[in-house]
C-alpha cells in the first residue's frame, strides 16, 4: 500500500514505489528551467517531443521510456484536447538525493520514496530504472506517460496540480492506463463509496488505485471531451456536467459495481 505523509505544501502529488499504478510528485512551480542533476555530467538525447537528460549508462533505459512517450503523446495530448506542447524536458536522477538536490527549490522537502515530480507543464523528474531499488525500465516508462499526462492538464489550467487532487490524479492514471481491478480492493465491497474528498489527502493512497475508474465513468457517460472540461474547471462536475459532486461520486459508485461486477 502507498505511504504519503502529510506535509506543509499545498500543491503536491507524492509518488510512491509499492503501488503499480504511480503518479509523480508536482510543484507547482512554472517559468523557470529545472536545474540539472549533481553528479556526472548528464548525457543529452533529443526527440520530437521530449529532451532528456540522463547519468551515463542509462542509454537503453532512456531508449525505452522515449520510445513509449513518442508513442503516447500524440493520444494523450488529442484525449485532453491540446493541439501541441512545448518540449519537455525529462530528467533522470541517479540517486534519489541527486532528484531531491535539483528539484528543492521548486518542490522543497521530497520524501524518500517518491520517484518522481513534475515542476512545470514542460519539466519531468524521475529516478533512473537504474539505481538501486528502482525501475524497472518498464514501469519508469509507464510512469513517464503518467507525467507526461500531468504536463499536459496544467497546460489546459495551471491551477489544476492536485486541486483537486482526486481529479488531477485520476486524469494521469487513467491516460497511463493504471487500471487496477476493483475486485481486488476490500473496501470496494462497501455498502457506501469513499468519499472523493478522502482522496485529497496525501497519506491517502487509494486515488491511484480508483482513478482510472473514475475517469473511465466521465468519459463513459459524457465522452472523452469531458476530462479537458473538468481539468479547465478544476473538477467543477456541477458546472461541466449538471451534476452536484456527491451526485457524481454516487453515479460513479453505481457505475463501477455495475462495471467490475462490485
């Protein structure tokens, strides 16, 4: 199960290592350029979209995960309804105090198990699949694409990072396509949902394991359209789609017992 604690910023998304589906951690912090990672260094490779900075001996790690974001970006930013982006710039840390050391000024105090951060809609941080105890290359490439989802709602609204934060974290997660099923999940044999207003709370975990069902159910019952509105509403689901939000969360509820077979 994830662990966030709880802390004194207002605007971050802590990503943590035990749970499949993770989200990065955000700082709502726009304009400036992150600062490069201490160390070596870092080599530099270009593709359309994205540039990356990377520790030596992460080549083939980086060849994945740009590959998988190339192969995304045109899906996801077309499923949120941008035209284009800015390059974005994503950096790989080979320790997780190299990430912390880059990104303080923006994100101040990180915890030791996040790994990884967006600091503005063009500016990507996360642990190398090759330092010990991350990756594996496959899952940094998912959650690259969970990011890169990040990136491209604070483009559409850049109050949107974790305001609120079941949306912000349910539109990434299901655009990375982090299903989880809810069979899985006790809690989900509740009589009654969680209430959405649980999932803001950063030692609460269980938004990356219900947010793609939650963007599942706007874009089931309202078309894909309807994720772009509600990021540029900031979730405001009674003025984008005439539902009060504890209409919505008990339409959801009905819908995912239906879906999953609850």
């Amino acid at each position: 199960m994830i662990l966030q604690l709880q802390r004194p910023w207002a605007l971050f998304a802590p990503l943590m290592r035990p749970l499949a589906a993770l989200a990065g951690l955000f700082a709502a912090a726009c304009g400036a350029a992150p600062p490069a990672p201490s160390g070596p260094a870092p080599e530099t490779r270009t593709t359309d979209h994205f540039v990356f900075h990377y520790p030596a001996g992460d080549g083939a790690a980086v060849t994945t995960v740009a590959a998988r974001l190339e192969g995304e970006y045109a899906r996801v930013i077309a499923d949120l309804g941008v035209a284009a982006m800015p390059q974005i710039r994503v950096t790989f840390y080979a320790d997780h105090a190299s990430l912390e050391s880059a990104t303080r000024a923006s994100a101040g105090v990180i915890p030791p198990s996040a790994s990884g951060l967006v600091t503005s809609d063009t500016a990507i941080h996360l642990m190398s699949p090759n330092a010990p105890g991350w990756g594996p290359v496959a899952q940094v490439a998912v959650d690259a694409v969970h990011e890169l989802a990040h990136c491209v709602s604070l483009r559409i609204n850049a109050r949107i990072a974790n305001n609120p934060r079941w949306f912000w974290e349910s539109v990434a997660v299901y655009e990375a396509g982090q299903r989880v099923d809810l069979r899985t999940l006790s809690y989900m044999a509740a009589p009654t949902p969680p209430a959405f207003a649980s999932l803001n709370t950063f030692d609460n975990g269980r938004v990356y394991e219900l947010g793609y069902s939650i963007a599942e159910f706007v874009v089931a019952r309202w078309g894909q359209p309807a994720l772009a509105a509600l990021i540029a509403a900031n979730a405001d689901t009674a003025a984008v789609l005439g539902l009060p939000l504890p209409d919505f969360e008990r339409e959801w509820f009905a819908f995912v017992r239906d879906r999953y077979r609850l």
